[in-house]
C-alpha cells in the first residue's frame, strides 16, 4: 500500500534496497502545504502515483484536488513539501517548466482557442517551423492528422475550426495537445463534467490507450461510477489533507463516501429555527435546453431551501429561469398558488423576486460605484418621485443597511471595490433585501468569504426568512448546505435526483444524491 | 520628532493630497486649461474679449455641444454613435430638399428632424435586436447615409432657401443673445439637469458601469439604448437644420467630421469610451477648448491645421493620465 510506503524522505533515495522501491512510482507528493490569506487550501498532503496507473483523487467541492494538481502544474508554488519526478525531486517553476518535465494538465474549463483550427490547438506553443523559421502548416496538419487518426478520430478535420466542434470534441483536442507534449503524467482535472455519456465513453478509451503507451494518469473528477471503469487506484482528501489511498478492486461506492465526508466540526447557521408556513413558491417540469430537465418543488414560507449539486448540475440555470434572466422552454411557475409568467428580470423584481448572483463581481454588483450607488441602482424604481432620483432617500436606505448588516466601511460613498469579498456580499444583501421582497434567490451566497462574515451573511439569510420569506439558496459548501437549509433539493445532470427533510439531511446522503447515486442509498437506507 | 514638525508635515501632505484630488478631476483639469487659454488670450489679443468675437466662439461650437450633450449619456452608458455627422448632413439636405420643393417652414423642419429620429431608431435596432456592437453598428450607418445624403442632392449644395427660414438662425436672439447659443445653452442644461436628477437617465451610469449587473437589477436597458439613439438622432437633425438656416445653404460636405470632432470632445472631457463615467459639464468644456485652440489660432494667423495636432495630443495625454489616476487607485 502506498499508505505504508509513504512516509519515507526524499533523501533516502542513496540507500539501494529504498531506491528500487521508490522507483515504482512515477511521482511523488509529501508533506506538500500550500496557505493562502485565511486558508490552508493543503495541509501536509501526499500523493503517490504509481508508474503506468490510472489514479483517482477525488474529494468534496473544496478539499483541495484543484490546488494540489495546480501545484503540481507549476502555477502555485508550495509553502512546504516536496515533489519527486521519476526518483528526483524537483522544483516546478511554471506550466511550461512542468510540461517540459512531462506533467501536462488538462483543466476542467476548456483552454482551447474558439477561432484557430484543430491543428494550431495541438500545437500551440511549439508549431512546426521551416529552415527560414515559419510555421510550417502542411507539416502541422500532416502531424494532428496522423494523431487523430491514431486515436480513432478519423471523422474530426484537422483543418477544422475549434469553435464548430462538439465541447466534447474540443475537450478531446486538449487530451491530445496534452498528450502531444510526450507527458509522463497527464492529469485530468474534471474533463467529463460538459460531455455526452458518448463522448465519456471515447475519452476513455483515450485513456486506456494512453495507459497502454506508458503515460501515468491522475484522474480528477465527482462521478463515482467511472472510478470504478476506468481506475485501479484512489486516492480521497478532505480539507486540504491526506484522508486514503486504496485500491479500487477492494473497495465501493459508499466507503468512498463515507472516506469523503465525516466532518469533525459542525457549523449551525440555524437549520430549522423557523416557522414553516403555506407554500410560496412552486416550480412545475421547468425545462431550460439541456441545463434544466423537468425540475420541479415548492417553497414554503420562513423557509430556507438549499440546492445541492455539483457545479455544472443546473442549480444555477434553475435561479436564472425563476428571474427571467433565462427562459424556459417549458414549466409553470406559481406564487402563493396564482400562475406567473417571468420574462424578464423586471417581471421577477415586479413579482417580488430578488436574485443574488455567485459571480458577484461581474454580475451582481457595480465594482467603480459608491455603497449608496449600488444600492440606488437595484431600487431605481424605489426611489424615483415623480420621474426624479431621490438621492438622499436611497443614500439613508444605504446608511439604514450598513448599520443593520454591519457593513465595515466609514461611509457609504465609499467604491465598492475597496471593501473585502464579506462586506461585498453584504452590500449585494443591502441591495436586494432594502427592497423587501418575498422570495430571496441566492447562489453560493459565502463563496470567498472568511468565517466570521459566512457566519454573520447566514444570519442575514435566516433573519429574511423568518419574517415569512422564502429563500432558496445554491451552495457548493457541505456544512453550508446542512448548517442552513431547512430543506435540500438535490440536483444532478439538470434533473432533481433527490429530496431530504430537515431530519434526513446528512452529508452522505447528499453526497450520493448529487453523484447520481441514488439507487445505491436507497439500498443501504433499508 | 517633535509634534510640531509632525502637524506640519501632516499639512503640508494634506494640501498635497487635495492638489493630487483636484487632478483627478477631469473637469478641473480641463477648466484650468480652458481658463489658462482664455487669460493668455486675453493679455495677448485685444480681439479676443470683444462681444463679436465671444459669439463667433459661442456659434462654432453650438452644433457640436447640441449633438454631444445626449451622446455623452449615451457613452456614459457604453454606447457611442458614430453616425451623428452623417445623420447631421442627411437630415438637413431632407429639409432643404422640402424647403426647396415649396412645403411650409415648420412642415420641412420636422420632416428634417423626423429623419435623424429613424436613423436613430434605426441605429438602436441594429445594436438591441441584430445584437451588433454600437461601434460597428454605427459606422455602418455613418457611412450609409453619407451616402444617402450625397445622392438625394446629387452631390451638390442646396441653396435659395426662404428668407424666413434663414433668418431662425442668423437674425433670432434671445435678450440679445444668437438663437444657436440660446439653443446651446438649453441643450446643456438640459441634458445635464436630466442626468443628475431623472431616474430614467441617470440608469446611463449603471448601465455603463456593469451592463449584467444592470440587466439582473432589472434595469430596462432595451428601452434605454433606444430612447438614447432616438434622442441624439434628433439632436443630430436639429443641429443639421440649425446649421443650413445659419449658413443659408446646404453644402455637400455638411455634417462630415463632426462625429470625431465630437467624440474626440467628450473623451477630452472625461467621458470614457468602456461607459459608467463622464458629465456633461466635462463635454461642455471639453468642446469649449476646441472653440478656443481655433479661435486662437485664427485670430494669430497660425496654420489651422495645427489644431488638429493640439487636439489629438491633449485627447491622448488627457486619456493617458486618467488611466494613470486609475492604475494607482488601484
């Protein structure tokens, strides 16, 4: 077992018997921490991979997988900790230092270039040149196509633009440019996330190919199921630290997940403190394109409702149709039992609907502006007499918020962007809340946010519902989820794959309700 | 140190932090500059102070200032237009045209006026329902009716317009003031007065500042963009109309140029082309400096075209230090 094998310090490399041992694997994390301001994202994390293995780390949203591979990649650098390359430690400068080592990455957002050919992704850095020191283009497509064909993908042209491609297929292009650079250990970092079960099914089968050729893999990613297809070892971590390495012949879907959760300590942010009321809010077979697939469920009032599922499992596209920022295509929308219809945002406002979004910079609030201009601009309705903005109206509104919600700021005229990501959210909070609607949609609504404020915004949160509101609140965050939700929805693949009561919320359950694991709880429930 | 030397010290960074405030003001900047100008003119050139000579000023830059004051809150809120000059020309050749063909003076000047309204609408429907961007879009209609204007006079300058119609211009003034001036002068008012205080155009700086925040906080931006373009298609028109009542022709060339005199205007003033800032007083006195760089150096008899390399400087330096004040911010 690696467990055993482990510990061991890089130095020890000299001693013979040691030396054909370590040489067994491929690449070597120890005691690797890495802190950022008020996090400690790896806390003396290790990871061993095995020469020619296909290695899945998986954890929860935030225990770390991200950081240690971008780690590994050369982004960030390490606090403490060592990486040894094929028996010799090395230091990674940059992506390009780590490619040049044979550690290429592919990430779970695509990198590739919308506009270029298939043939200029492949080889992005380091094209094929004539003696005059051109790009030499037949020589180029000469080269993909060989590699496409070796892969199978007779059908995709290499002269083809990357924006007419499938995500799926632009996914594979990446693979390859990865698998381009002569990798010794290629990592994938959540690549299955935005592709068809075909396209899964293809990389794959790349995958196995790869392996086949030598090339070690590290295997990120939240679906259980294809550990199980394609892995022959796991590794889980948790909060930044070293949970378990097993080998996946000998193990199941729920040991994983129990290795996975089980937090010692429990956050209370006042689950089942309020009053539930009528039903305020009910959504009927809302369908967007492929995000949202016949979702359905109700809101009551005082209470907090939290979504749950992976990124990418329509929580958000579910918050944007009820504020008419997208539109179905199908679903009925019912407040207090009467059919609305939300085209547009000022609709959703009109109905008393309030939106939050996670993108709070970009999408939420208006960084160059005053507190008491943000404010101002999500009630311009609220503070219009007679065609004319009442500033002094909105600017004590504003005053009114910073007290109640404890903005830290000395004045309100103060830019937003100057405040810290937690006074950010609450001024997002005093926006939408001084306009007292009924129903609060909220999307990671502590994404980024230090633990004192989580705590205060939570609050916020709870104070709003009491008072016989709705709130329906997305989170990523496990013990956000449990800490504050009255009722939790989980979502998976655009579908709703499960609902737990206040007293059936635990982290296991929700764990397997958003991989899709469903059936497998129900099993072990009896 | 004693607690003397500490207050002092503190005082003077105080007026050293106030002096550094001031010139992160663009409006300050630019009307010390103007003031600069004026004072060195007046201690330089007799004419320069002269009644005659404040008109002539006043009057070169009415038509400019009357286009830019709506397109400054159209830029506030990240939408330029750079169709204005050409629109100027073709909405004024249509009221000359009607003029000419014997329609009543109100009749030809609306008919003038409703032109630059369409080719504002217009202008709003390409960048809202075929989603072009404002920049693109307007270029296109710029030179689209250059060319329509040129055809529908066949290039030449229309003339013999009623003397009625002529004498709006060059013999209207209010309490002794130009009529164009007067114009002027309530257009800037206006349009700064409806900035600041109404609802409805004061959303041009949140609009400008984070165009997805405004259209989650339910923010109409739709309705907006077309009402803007309406408003300075119309402005445009009045500022063509205004211009052949003045001249008491219409040459060809009416309108040409105007769009990046203006622009280039409002960037000097403080308008920033990615929106959420600017003021009308800022393209007010932005404008003012050009009058007065031409007055200049026409009433000292330098090459004219000496003002378009002071222009293009000042736009660039002026453009350069506000990057320079954000950087620093930052």
């Amino acid at each position: 077992m690696p467990d055993d094998a482990g510990p061991g310090d890089g130095a020890g490399c000299k001693s013979g018997g040691r030396d054909s041992l370590l040489k067994d694997y491929i690449l070597q994390l120890k005691g690797i921490t890495k802190e950022f301001p008020g996090v400690k994202a790896l806390d003396n994390m290790q990871f061993f991979l095995k020469r020619g293995s296909i290695h899945a780390l998986i954890g929860e949203n935030g225990a770390g997988k991200s950081t240690l591979m971008k780690v590994l990649s050369g982004v960030y650098t390490p606090d403490t900790g060592q990486i040894i390359l094929d028996g010799i430690p090395e230091r990674i400068a940059n992506p390009i230092d780590a490619e040049r080592k044979g550690i290429s990455i592919v990430y779970q957002e695509l990198s590739v270039f919308p506009t270029t050919t298939v043939s200029e992704n492949v080889f992005t850095t380091n094209p094929p040149k004539n003696k005059a020191g051109f790009i030499n283009y037949r020589k180029m497509h000469k080269e993909v196509r060989k590699l496409l064909d070796t892969y199978g993908f007779t059908d995709i042209d290499e002269k083809a633009t990357i924006r007419n491609l499938s995500v799926g297929r632009q996914q594979i292009i990446e693979i390859l440019r990865a698998v381009k650079q002569n990798a010794k250990v290629l990592i994938l970092d959540e690549p299955t996330s935005a592709l068809t079960e075909r396209e899964t099914e293809v990389l794959m089968e790349i995958m196995r190919t790869l392996n086949k050729e030598g090339v070690s893999i590290i295997y990120i990613s939240h679906r259980l199921e294809e550990i199980f297809q394609i892995c022959d070892t796991v590794t889980i971590m948790r909060d930044g630290q070293y949970i378990k390495t097993l080998a996946v012949e000998n193990t199941s879907k729920d040991e994983l997940v129990k290795y996975m959760v089980g937090r010692d300590v429990v956050y209370q942010y006042g689950a089942g403190s309020n009053e539930i009321g009528e039903e305020l809010l009910r959504v009927e077979n809302l369908t967007y394109k492929k995000e949202v697939k016949n979702v359905s469920f109700s809101l009551h009032r005082g209470e907090v409702l939290g979504l749950a599922g992976l990124e990418g499992a329509g929580r958000t596209e579910v918050l944007e149709c009820l504020f008419g920022i997208c539109h179905a295509q199908e679903g009925k929308i019912f407040l207090e039992g009467e059919e609305i219809r939300i085209s547009s945002p000022e609709a959703a406002k009109a109905n008393g609907l309030a939106y939050l979004t996670k993108d709070r910079k970009n999408k939420g609030l208006y960084l160059r502006m005053s507190i008491a201009d943000n404010v101002l601009a999500a009630n311009v309705d609220r503070f219009t007499r007679k065609g004319l903005m009442q500033f002094q109206a909105a600017r004590s509104s504003a005053m009114e918020y910073r007290e109640k919600f404890q903005i830290k700021t000395p004045d309100v005229d103060k830019k937003v962007s100057q405040l810290s990501g937690g006074n950010q959210q609450k001024v997002l909070l005093s926006m939408w809340i001084s306009r007292k609607p009924q129903i609060l949609l909220i999307d990671e609504p502590t994404r980024g946010i230090d633990v004192g404020t989580k705590e205060a915004i939570h609050r916020l949160i709870r104070d709003f519902a009491k008072q016989g509101m709705g709130v329906i609140m997305v989170s990523s965050d496990m013990p956000e989820l449990i800490g504050a939700s009255d009722r939790i929805v989980s979502m998976y693949e655009g579908r709703i794959s499960g609902q737990l009561k206040l007293e059936q919320i635990t982290e296991e359950r929700i764990m397997a309700q958003t991989s899709g694991l469903t059936i497998d709880t129900k099993e072990s429930e009896t | 140190m004693s607690d003397l030397t500490k207050t002092q010290n503190r005082g003077r960074s105080n007026a050293r932090t106030v002096l550094k405030r001031i010139f992160e003001i663009r409006e300050i900047v630019i009307f010390l500059l103007v003031m600069l100008l004026a004072v060195f003119m007046a201690l330089n050139h007799q004419q320069f102070l002269t009644t005659a000579n404040v008109r002539i000023i006043g009057n070169y830059m009415a038509t400019d200032m009357i286009i830019g004051a709506f397109l400054t809150i159209s830029l506030i809120a990240g939408n330029t237009d750079f169709s204005v000059g050409s629109n100027m020309g073709c909405s004024a050749f249509v009221c000359g045209l009607l003029l000419n063909a014997g329609y009543s003076i109100p009749v030809s000047i609306a008919g003038g006026l409703l032109v630059g309204c369409v080719i504002g609408a217009l202008n709003a429907f390409i960048i809202v329902n075929l989603k072009v961007l404002p920049m693109i879009a307007t270029m296109g209609t710029w030179m689209t009716f250059k060319g329509v204007g040129l055809m529908i006079i066949n290039s030449r300058a229309l003339s013999n317009f009623p003397v009625a119609f002529k004498n709006i211009v060059q013999e209207g003034s209010v309490f002794g003031i130009p009529i164009l001036i007067v114009v002027m002068l309530i257009v800037t008012v206006t349009a700064s007065l409806l900035l600041k205080y109404v609802s409805f155009f004061h959303q041009a700086y949140f609009i400008g500042s984070n165009k997805e925040s405004a259209r989650i906080s339910g923010i109409n931006v739709t309705k907006f963009v077309y009402v803007l373009y309406i408003l300075i298609g119309f402005f445009a028109a009045l500022a063509g109309v205004l211009s052949i009542s003045r001249y008491g022709s219409a040459p060809a060339s009416l309108g040409q140029g105007v769009e990046f005199r203006v622009i280039s205007a409002l960037l000097i003033g403080g308008v920033s082309l990615n929106g959420g800032e600017g003021s009308i007083a800022g393209t007010f006195l932005g404008i003012l400096l050009m009058a007065l760089i031409a007055n200049a150096l026409t009433l000292f008899a330098v090459d004219a075209n000496l003002q378009n390399v002071l222009i293009g400087a000042i736009m660039v330096i002026s453009v350069a230090i506000d990057e320079a004040n954000r950087r620093r911010q930052k």
